[in-house]
C-alpha cells in the first residue's frame, strides 16, 4: 500500500504522523511510504532519516494526497487538505467532528473514507489513541493553569503549592479521566488543594484509593460543580462523551461569580469545550478573558511539546496503521471491532452515531 504522511498546517501544530522508526517498520512489511518534505523538521527530523528508514520524500502536500491510498496525520484536516482528499482514499488521523460541522461537511464532500484516533476502543472500552494525548494534556493543563494564574499574565497571582504559612491554591478537576487524572497527578506534585469531581462512583473510589488524602473527590451534581468553581483559583474541564460533543457543566453564570483573575483551562475544547463561556483558541493567542476569568482553550495543546508527544502517539498509532496497510481498511475494521468504532465518515456519510447526533447530520451504520 502507498502511505503518505504530510506536515500539519494546523497553527503551532509540529507533531508528524510518523517517525522514521515507524517508516522503516512499514516498508519492511513491503509498503511505500511517502512523508512531505519538512514534515518532521518540528521535532528535530530531517528529510534524511525519513529517506535512511525508506521513504521518499515529496515536495509538497499535493504530491502526498495525490499518490497515497492512506493518509496518515495528527490534528484534523484543515479545509485545503480536505479538498485534496478523494473518494476511495483513508485518512487516519484525530477528526473531533462533534464541534466542527464545516470539517464534517468538507469531509463527506470529498467522498473519503476517515478513521478517527479518538473513538478507537481497546477491548476495555478504553482510548488507546486518545491516551497518550490525554495525557500530555492533563500534564500541561496545570503548567498552562499555574502559568496564567501568575499577576504578569493577568492572573490573582497565587502560586499553586503556597508557602508555609500561606495556603496553596485551590484546583478544581471536572472529570477523572486519563486527562483528568494526569492533571491531578501534576497539580498534587506542585503542593496544591486539589479536588476532582466525576460522576461514576466507582471511579471516585479508584482515585481516591490512588491518591489517598492527598486530593478530594466529589460527586458530579451541579450545586457541587457550582460550589467549587466558584471557590476555585484553576479549574481544569477534563470531561470526555466518546464521539459527542463535551457537556457544559460550568455556566457563564457560574464564570461571573469566581474570582478575578482565577483561571479555566479547557481540555475538552477539542469537543466544543466544557464551560460555557469557552471558545476554541491557538498557541499564538492561546487565552482571553471573560469577566475577570482567563480562559486557556488552545485545541491542540499537546502541539506545545511536539517531540514528546509525536513519539507517545505514534508509539500507539503505529500498530493500527499496520492492520489499515496489511488488510486494507474493510478486513481491518471487520476483525477488530473497537478499530470499526473509529470510523467516522464513509464515502459522503456519517458512520459514527454520537458523531452524527451531535451535529445533526444523518447516521448511516456501516454493516
């Protein structure tokens, strides 16, 4: 098969689809590989270790999209890469179309087939493509959190672990999930006052088992949610629906009455975001202020540390683009059935049923 992986034009995106070693894995297995030229330059990968594992290099993305059954990416398709998409051909990539109708309706134009990373499940019911992001992401929710909160950039200037005699910040965690949890992790490690709120029982047990009393739990309701954002100096929105859009747990009003210069960052901005008042930003602007509070809502932040995060996705990618290349996409989805939930869009139809109900758009299954 003819793979083609090209550079992300996404603002501030420098993660590649694929490294050198994952190259050199699939055209071992006997398939072409084509990587534009450029793509890996982000993380410190030149042309040559793509060319030294097997590769060629193209020299520009029509080149890529034009020869490649496959597409392998990392963020969604920016309109001009879905016009060079075509019926017949599979992209591989995270899509999140519960909060992006216009990239929904590119896609089903081009009549491609597109797999999502996000709502591919392991036999566990769990995200193994969505994982390794979701923790980058919780991991620097709390540097980005504790970095705005700081007086220079418009924050109540407290510091998240205090200092004795002065109490350390209180950090609020909506969800306790991979990203949720890894957030926890990292604002627990800093000192702070750290509550996560989830609605699974089972799951606050779990967490309160790891963490001891070290963090608080509570349960999901919205007099509890109300009460600690309100209290709170960083609210962290680490709500995932798989397919669907993220439910807005904290209200505008909720926003108002927090204090000035407190800070929201929102993980879940991927699926349209978790708090009311958030809006999808970049890395080049990555925050804006709505009655006082500073909203962090940047969609791809893990973008921030590409190096890291191109190698722990394509760690987990890797072996799903294996089964696409060696079976072909149908064989592929048909022997694995948490693979077959990462199709989302099938020749000018939405095949993903969360997908469809959260932009309103007609479900067809794929038998």
């Amino acid at each position: 098969m003819e793979i083609g992986c090209p550079k992300e034009i996404k603002i501030h995106e420098y993660r590649v689809g694929l490294v050198p070693a994952g190259v050199r894995e699939l055209v071992t297995a006997g398939h072409q590989v084509m990587v534009q030229s450029g793509a890996g330059a982000g993380i410190g990968i030149g042309d040559e270790a793509y060319r030294a594992a097997g590769a060629s290099v193209a020299p520009d993305a029509k080149s890529v999209f034009d020869r490649a059954e496959l597409i392998v990416k990392v963020k969604e398709p920016q309109l001009p890469e879905c016009a060079m998409l075509r019926r017949g051909q599979v992209l591989f990539t995270y899509l999140h179309l519960a909060a992006d109708a216009a990239q929904a309706e590119a896609l089903l134009k081009s009549g491609a087939t597109a797999i999502a990373y996000e709502t591919v499940m392991a036999p566990d019911r769990s995200l193994p493509l969505l994982t390794p992001m979701s923790e980058v992401a919780g991991r620097m929710s709390i540097q980005v959190g504790a970095t705005a909160l700081q007086k220079a950039h418009g924050g109540f200037g407290v510091l998240l672990g205090g200092v004795p005699g002065v109490a350390p910040a209180r950090v609020v965690v909506l969800g306790g999930g991979v990203a949720g949890t890894n957030a926890a992790q990292m604002a627990v490690g800093l000192g702070a006052q750290v509550t996560i709120v989830d609605r699974s029982l089972r799951r606050l047990r779990e967490l309160d088992a790891q963490f001891g009393n070290t963090i608080a739990t509570a349960y999901s309701t919205t007099e509890s949610i109300e009460r600690l954002v309100t209290q709170a100096d960083l609210v962290i929105g680490a709500v995932l629906v798989t397919g669907a859009a993220a439910p807005r747990l904290v209200t505008r009003d909720m926003v108002r009455r927090m204090e000035k210069g407190a800070v929201l960052v929102d993980i879940s901005i991927d699926q349209g975001g978790c708090f009311e008042t958030s809006r999808p930003t970049t890395h080049a602007d990555p925050t804006y202020v709505v009655d006082g509070v500073i909203h962090y809502c940047v969609t791809n932040m893990p973008g921030a540390v590409p190096r890291t995060s191109t190698f722990a996705l394509t760690n987990a990618t890797l072996p799903y683009v294996r089964s696409l290349a060696d079976l072909g996409w149908r064989k592929a989805l048909e022997q694995d059935a948490g693979f077959a939930a990462g199709l989302n869009v099938h020749e000018g139809a939405i095949t993903h049923e969360a997908v469809a109900r959260a932009l309103g758009m007609a479900y067809r299954p794929l038998a």
